[in-house]
C-alpha cells in the first residue's frame, strides 16, 4: 500500500470506523479489569473481610472466569451445526437450503455492530462504576 492510497483510506469512513472500534476494543480491554478491581475493592473485601486486589490480580480473575466460561458454553461452530439440523428436519429439502445460504450471509462480521456493543460496554462500565461510587461513598 502506499502512502498516497493510506492517506486516502484514512479519509474513508468505513476505514475510520474500523480504526475507532479497534481503538475502543483496546480501551475496553483495560477498562474492564479496573472496573472489576474498584467493585472488588469497595464491596468484597469488606464483605468478606478480606484483602484489597491489584489492577494485576483483577485480570488474573477474569482470566479464571474466561477459563471457566470457555468450558461451560459450547462452541459457535456446535450451535450453527444444531441449528441447520433443526432446519433440515423441519423445512422441504428446496427451503432447507435457501434458509442455510441466508443464514451463512448474516454469519460474517460487523465492525458497525462490534463499534456498537464496545461503547455500550463502555457506557455501562461507566454507569456500574459511578453507581458502585455512590453505594460506597454515600451508603458504607
């Protein structure tokens, strides 16, 4: 690529998007274990009386329930394959097909809807902070 068709992918709003859900998937990543450790931190550790965790030891818990999450839930690829299936039982052999094509083409990915849910994430994490804030300075 060069430099010329860079600049002017830069001034693509699809090419932008993806940059901005990029940089907020990021953002998310080290949001989230500081919102875990302040929650942890205000509301376990006394509850339990026990000690305060690190920013370090936050990702390490959600690396654990990532862990656990990973081994209770089935894979994608097993849903797809029930679903289609369902489908085949249940649909003519002419529709069964037609219904797998238009399944697979709204299978890909989305950086819109990615873009989307990373700042809903993000609001939220904004919102459980700032209510965890107020129980912990207004109401412990």
């Amino acid at each position: 690529m060069t430099l010329k068709n860079l600049r002017k992918a830069f001034h693509e709003p699809e090419f932008v998007g993806m940059l901005l859900a990029i940089g907020l998937a990021y953002l998310s990543f080290f949001v989230t274990p500081f919102v875990v450790m302040s929650l942890w931190n205000w509301f376990v550790s006394p509850a339990i009386h026990g000690g305060e965790i690190s920013y370090v030891q936050a990702i390490g818990f959600l690396v654990l329930l990532y862990v656990t999450r990973i081994q209770i839930y089935t894979s994608a690829d097993e849903n797809w394959g029930r679903l289609f299936t369902v489908l085949e039982a249940i649909l003519p052999e002419h529709a069964s097909g037609k219904a797998r094509e238009a399944i697979k083409e709204g299978k890909g990915s989305d950086w819109k809807g990615d873009l989307g849910r990373t700042i809903g994430k993000l609001i939220a994490y904004a919102l459980i902070l700032a209510l965890g804030w107020g129980l912990h300075t207004f109401l412990m």
